[in-house]
C-alpha cells in the first residue's frame, strides 16, 4: 500500500510539472479552477494555492461544503493575472454520489453541475466577466493503508461547461477535466492536490478542514 502511495504521488507530481510548463490563456482564467470535487460527502472549509498561465500568476481560493441530500458548496477566489490584472470568482457547487464501488464497477461516482461567475478587471481596455454553467461527473477510488492511519484517494472529473461571456468574450461551450490527489490522514483534515486540462489550465493544491 505504501508503494502504491508514492507511485500516485510521483505520477501526479510528473504531470504537475508538465502542465505548468504548458499553461496559458489568461483570457480564459475568469473562474476559478481546478473544482477540488470528489465524490464523497464532505462539511468542511478548503483553503488552496491555485496557479494559472504558469507559476507567475497565482491566486488564493476558499471553499466551503456542507453534505446533505445533496452536497452544496460555496466558492471563491482572487487571482493576480499577467499584465497586471486581477480575477475575482464565486460560484456554487452541487453534487451528489449515485454509483458506489462495486464488484461490477470499480469506481464511486458523483454528478456535478453548479454555477459561478468570474471577472476580470482591465489595466487598459476595460473589465470582462463570465457565467459558467458546468456538468460533468466526479469519479475516484479511495484506498486505505493497512493500519487505517491514512486514505489515498485519486480522482478524475470530466464535465462540459456553458460560458456565457459578458462585456467581451463569446458565449461558448468546453470541455475540461480534473485529474488530483486527496490525502486523508484523520477524519478532521485532509491534503488535496488537483489540476485541470482542456480548454482551460490550472493546477492547484490545499488543506480540507
């Protein structure tokens, strides 16, 4: 189980490491990212690092989420964006588990959908801002070391998202995905690690509690 810990996290130090070399696109980086979502039930505040076009531009995010029926959570964040610009967003999250691991499938999965709202402001030509509306999946396998002391769990969130582009960008839809890591080692606090590919590029990495 050890071994099976570190291969996970020298894997998604790996492709950390790639995808800060590649990112770009401040344009795009009008709501915050990666959603930091697992399929599991969670009450508890998030604090995270989150970068974006590169390790020059980084921004602080917070969450909070509240489990239920169906779980609710409340973001938001500030990022220093390239060229002296600042982006500001908040949204909502809404997800809920509805397949558990079995011996048919191996996986726990989550929809998730939500919306959220970003805007950033202009040095020169004015501010822009974007409406998201995103639906997707959630969906991870947690495994426990032998002692109980710790849970790993990696996850992947594909989702589709409307951006509804107000004073500037066109209203358009896109496709993105979350790969991450979430390290449990109490049931009071955990380390989350995640990053997101497609249309839009960021990776990020914090505390649950």
């Amino acid at each position: 189980m050890k071994r099976l810990a570190l291969n996970g996290m020298r894997t998604t130090a790996i492709a950390a490491i790639a995808i800060v070399s590649q990112v770009g696109g401040a344009a795009a980086q009008t709501y915050d990212m990666p959603q930091f979502i697992t399929p599991y039930d969670e009450t508890g505040v998030g604090l995270y690092m989150v970068f974006v076009n590169g390790i020059e531009d980084i921004g602080g995010m917070a969450t909070f989420r509240k489990a239920g029926d169906v779980n609710l959570g409340l973001r938001g964040s500030v990022n220093d964006i390239s060229g002296g610009d600042i982006a500001f967003n908040g949204g909502l999250d809404v997800y809920k588990q509805f397949v558990e691991v079995s011996e048919s499938f191996p996986l726990d999965v989550a929809w998730v959908t939500g919306f959220g709202f970003g805007w950033v402001t202009g040095t020169g030509e004015g501010g822009f801002g974007i409406l998201r509306i995103p639906g997707g999946v959630s969906l991870a396998r947690q495994f426990a070391s032998e002692d109980g002391k710790w849970v790993l769990t990696p996850y992947a969130s594909p989702r589709l998202a409307l951006d509804i582009g107000l004073s500037g960008p066109d209203t358009k839809l896109h496709f993105d995905i979350d790969f991450g890591l979430e390290m449990g080692f109490s049931q009071s606090w955990l380390l989350r690690f995640g990053v997101t590919v497609g249309h839009d590029e960021a990776l990020g990495f914090g505390i649950v509690f």
